[in-house]
C-alpha cells in the first residue's frame, strides 16, 4: 500500500483517535488526527478506566502517568461492585480518573510523539481509490491519505459517508448531564430516583455543580444546549435553580446501535464511531481505546507492505464480538436499573449471584476487559488471550512491549526457536501461569505475543505451528 499524503488520516481527536495515532506513531508510520474542535471540550463524560486498558497503557510504558493522576478503585457494577482485587493482574482495579484528564495526558503523550493535529477542521467526505483516499474539509480543503480512519463519535461522518449501516436499538431514555454553576445550591448533594428517572447535583470543581436529569425528548438528537438542560431541570425539580454559564453540556441515551462493518476498503471504523451504548457500566471508552490498540499494529503493517491488506479483516473478526457483547451487557444493566418494583427485585437477585465466585469472575472478566478471547482457533487457554504481564527478572513481559512490536518468548532452551521476522528474547519463568476467570494454565515453553499483547502462538518445547503464526500476523514467509 503506497503511502499519500499521509500515511494514515485519523478522523477525530478523542480517546480513541488518540490512542490508534499513538500507535501506529510508535509501529513508524506517519498519523495525522483531524479534529473539528478548535480547542478541547473538557467534557469529563467518562469517570474511570477498566483494569485492561491500564494494561494496555502499561504495554507502552505510560499507564503510570495515567495511575498516578487518578484514583485506583473497584469500579465495576454489575448492578452491584464487583471486586476484582483477587484477579491475577498488576492492576486488580480500575482507576477513577475523569475523561478530561485522561485526554489531556493522551495530549502531552502525543506531543511528545510529534503527532500532528489538524484542529478546527471537520472533516465532511471522501472519496475512496485503488491506492488511498481524498478526504475533504469543511474548509474546502482536502487532503491525500493512504487510509483513514473515523474516530469521529457516535455521529460519525465517515461511517455515515462510506454507507456502513448503524443498526441497533432506539433509545428508551436519554439523560442531560452537565457543569454548570447555579445561584441556588439547596439540591446540591441530593440524588432522587423516581418516575422521573434519576435526577442529581454534585459539587464539581471550580464552584461548578455537575447535574444529571432525564430529558423527556428522544427525538433530539444534536448538541444539547442551556435552553434544554433549564427545561430539564424545571420538568424534574419544578425549578433550574438559576443554572447558567455551563462548562459542558453532553447527553447520553440507551440506544445501542454496532456498525455492520468495521471497515470498507482502507477506510475504518473505532471507538463510538462503530458502537454506541449507555454510559452504565463505564465501557465506552475502554472499548474504544482497546479498539485502537488491536487496530493500530496490523494498519501499520499494511501500510508499510509488510503484510496484505486482509490483515484488516482480523480487525472487525476480534472487535466486533467484543464492543457486542458490550452492548448485550450494558442493555441488560440499563433494565436493571429501572426504578419499577420488578426491576428492583431482579436487581437484588442478580445481585444476590454475583456475590457468588464464579459469577462474580465471570462478568467481572468481560467487564473489566482482561478476559477478552480472540478466536485464534483451538489450543493452550492463553491462545488468543491478553498476555500476563510475568517478572522476567530484570524486566517484566510488558516492558517487552513499549515498542508496540511482536515478541517471540522463549522460556524453554536458550536459542531453540529462530525467527527472521519478529525479536526473539530468551527468558526464564518459574511462577505460576494465572488467567483471569480460568485460574492456573500449563506452563507454556515459549508464546508468540502480538504488539496489542495478547499470544498468538503457544509452544510446549517444538516450533510446531510457528511458521503459520508468524506468516498469519507478521507477513508472508521470507
Ligand atoms: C455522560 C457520559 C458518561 C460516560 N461514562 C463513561 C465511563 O464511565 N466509561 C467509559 O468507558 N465510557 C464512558 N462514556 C463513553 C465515552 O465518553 C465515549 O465512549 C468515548 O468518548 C468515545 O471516544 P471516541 O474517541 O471514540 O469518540 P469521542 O470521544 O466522541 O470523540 C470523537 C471526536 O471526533 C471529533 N469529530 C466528530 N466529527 C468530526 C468530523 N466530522 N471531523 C473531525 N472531527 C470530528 C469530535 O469533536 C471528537 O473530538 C460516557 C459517555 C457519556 C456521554
């Protein structure tokens, strides 16, 4: 695939933008992220991260600078904490750390990586050819890249432009939420759950109060202003409590809708660009970030010729499941969190269960993303797993990681397995091998692990089956 203009245009500057420039910078080759804000929302909109994508963060050396600013926690519900301190893994936690500064510490990250940005600049279209794409700008502009990528939000242009259907689910509520000051504060602290839905104030920073209310119009569907959050407001209290000058205004509804196709061609969908869902269960963004790390490596290597372009397909074959699963979830917390007295009784039961280990392990697995299984075929449980992070002495397993490149670990006989093509690195491990939810697997003798850090090949002491693995993911034979 011949590079344009730019090797790779990247449609919106989120989470998700964010980390697949991130990573395709890190593989070398060029990203530019086109966004339309001229300067960042600071929407706060998701709270937390998931256990995995720390992780994630942690295979590239940076997950601590994320630790660090936020407040490791047990965030998962399901519809009650599920704690994961027990679950084999550094980070046994998520980490409460509102999705503004998550941002702006992708920001710094990419600053220093020298990506380029295009701010104030929407992107409205393109055009696809047998070599790259024309990506046009509301500005009349347009520029050459040798793919795009829309990480452009639930609204996405690009999807919408390259025709991918976006099927799924209405919504049945649809909530305000907001920071903003108010000149009357008497409800600030409160939380109400009744038929009007769950309507609360909290004390923000800055003097701002963050508000969320249920706004009685499905139908809307463009960027909340002050006028509905105020008609909101006076349908659940009765008042808007003299609510003005909002930082932010966002909306969130339970629809859940999943593109069909995560990619047409060398265009390709990421984060809420391909799926949507309610905020409950904190895994918007997670997903999104998590979406940008299986796709990065494998563009990258497309686009360098170092591997065909079918390698894309593998992109939609491991994702699509994951965010589908995700939207299953999610709308089946969002019908146990209905205020009815049914509702509330399957609640408390379903709450009763994941008191029980095996339950609690088995959600919590999914939900906090560590036991997402891509279906590489039969074989050692570790087959298409997230790879642990081992102490390996002087260095753990992830450290191995930070270049975003494949590694071929060899913990059996020094210098028994060769490998034109991707960095061997002879180690020994003596610990236990634990997964999350399965518990202690067999010890392998050396595993193939992909720069998205999940195992691609296991070895019990042969080369049996390497070959294929290394031609499937790391290009034709030599
Ligand atoms: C109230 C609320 C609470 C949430 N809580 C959580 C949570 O706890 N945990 C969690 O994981 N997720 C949560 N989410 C979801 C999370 O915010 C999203 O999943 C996440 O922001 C998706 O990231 P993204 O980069 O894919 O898309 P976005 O964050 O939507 O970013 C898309 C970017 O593309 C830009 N853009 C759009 N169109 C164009 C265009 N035509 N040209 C150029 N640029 C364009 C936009 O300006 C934006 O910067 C929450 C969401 C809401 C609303």
């Amino acid at each position: 695939m011949g590079a344009g203009e730019h090797a790779v245009a990247i449609v919106g500057g989120g989470p998700t933008g964010m980390m697949l420039a991130a990573e395709l910078t890190l593989a070398g080759v060029g990203a530019l992220i086109v966004e339309r804000d001229e300067v960042p929302v600071p929407a706060v909109r998701s709270r937390g991260l998931q256990s995995r994508t720390i992780e994630v963060l942690d295979q590239r050396g940076v997950g601590e600078r994320f630790v660090s600013a936020g407040m490791p926690a047990q965030v998962l519900h399901f519809p009650t904490t599920l704690d994961i301190s027990d679950f084999p893994t550094r980070r046994p936690y998520g980490l409460a750390l509102g999705q503004n500064r998550f941002e702006e510490i992708l920001r710094d990250w990419l600053a220093e990586l020298g990506v380029p940005v295009l701010r104030g600049c929407a992107v409205t279209g393109f055009t696809q050819h047998d070599d790259g794409v024309d990506v046009f700008l509301a500005d009349g502009r347009s520029l050459r890249a040798g793919a795009l990528v829309g990480c452009d939000g639930g609204r996405s242009t690009i999807r919408k432009a390259a025709g991918i259907a976006f099927s799924g689910w209405d919504p049945s509520m649809s909530s305000l939420v907001a920071e903003a000051h108010v000149r009357d504060a008497s409800e600030v602290g409160t939380i109400h759950r009744d038929e009007k839905g769950t309507y609360a104030m909290g004390p923000a920073d800055d003097g701002h109060v963050g508000i969320v209310v249920r706004d009685e119009d499905l139908t809307r569907d463009g960027d909340p202003s002050l006028a509905d959050l105020r008609a909101a407001m006076i349908s659940a209290w009765g008042t808007d409590f003299g609510v003005h000058d909002p930082r932010w205004i966002s909306r969130f509804t339970d629809a859940a809708r999943q593109a069909a196709s995560y990619r047409d061609g060398r265009v390709l969908l990421a984060g809420d660009a391909a799926h949507v869902h309610t905020p409950m269960g904190g895994q918007g963004l997670n997903t999104g970030v998590q979406d940008a790390v299986n796709l990065g490596w494998k563009l990258a290597r497309v686009m360098k010729g170092g591997s065909p372009e079918s390698l894309l397909d593998s992109y939609h074959a491991e994702r699509h499941p994951v965010a589908a699963q995700v939207l299953q979830k999610t709308m089946a917390l969002t019908a146990l969190m209905r205020g009815d007295a049914r509702s509330e009784a399957l609640r408390d039961t379903i709450g009763e269960l994941m008191l029980l280990d095996a339950p609690r392990k088995m959600m919590a697995g999914m939900l906090s993303g560590l036991d997402i299984h891509y279906d590489l075929g039969e074989g050692h449980p570790l087959l298409g797993r997230r790879m642990p992070d081992l102490d390996l002495g002087s260095r753990t397993v992830y450290d191995l990681l930070h270049d975003a490149r494949p590694v071929l670990l060899n913990l059996g006989e020094p210098g028994a397995l060769q490998s034109d093509r991707v960095r061997r690195v002879d180690a020994t491990y003596d610990g236990p091998w634990e997964l999350p939810v399965l518990g202690e697997v067999a010890a392998p003798a050396a595993v193939l692990v992909r720069p998205d850090g999940h195992v691609a090949w296991v070895g019990d002491g042969g080369d049996d089956g390497l070959a294929d693995a290394l031609s499937t993911w790391f290009g034709p034979a030599a």
